[in-house]
C-alpha cells in the first residue's frame, strides 16, 4: 500500500469585487422649481418625468434626496452634471445650479 498523500489547491475567488457604493444626494433650495429638478433629473439621469416629480417632492419636503447609487466615479461625474446644469430658467433671480453632494453608502 502506498501513503501517497493527495493536496488540493487553495481555492480562489475569481468574482470581481465590487466596489463601494455611494449616494449622489440633491439638496433643496428656494432658487428652483420643481420643473427645473424634473427635467434636470430627465436629461441628466434618464429618469422619467413621474420619478423626477417623486425625487423633487421628496427633496422639497426633507431638504435632500438620494438621485443615484453607484461607484464613486459615477457619482462624481453626475454631481458635477449636476453642478454645472446652470441657472433656473423660470425663476428669474436663480443664481446658478442645484446643490448635489456624493455620500458613501451606509
């Protein structure tokens, strides 16, 4: 009889990691309407007009909403989207574009 001893590899996890997560979070002002945030929301995140009015609401009724949850580079670039949207066009002493901050996911 043979004591031939038999090993096996270690096993390794092929999965890509995923990466964290972060909250692109739009905060209110009294600078811009609810149209503005609608269709900032539609160009910039493809959302539909009834999920823009749900994301508006809930901003005017908290302060703030969560637009977005994605990786940090993602988030990054919508908050600078975001930032650079420019002025309201239907409030004449708009001063320039929403408020937007990136948060990582709790």
């Amino acid at each position: 009889m043979s004591n031939t001893a038999t090993t096996t590899a270690p096993t390794t996890d092929t999965r890509p990691k995923q990466q964290p997560r972060y909250n692109v979070i739009l905060w209110n002002d009294e600078d811009h309407t609810f149209d503005y945030v609608i269709d900032m929301l539609q160009e910039l995140f493809g959302f539909p007009p009834e999920k823009g009015f749900t994301i508006a609401s809930k901003v005017n009724e908290d302060g703030k909403a969560v637009c977005l949850t994605t990786t940090l580079e993602h988030a990054e670039l919508k908050r600078d989207q975001i930032h650079a949207f420019g002025n309201d066009p239907f409030v004449s002493q708009c001063q320039g574009s929403m408020s937007a901050t990136i948060e990582p996911l709790e």
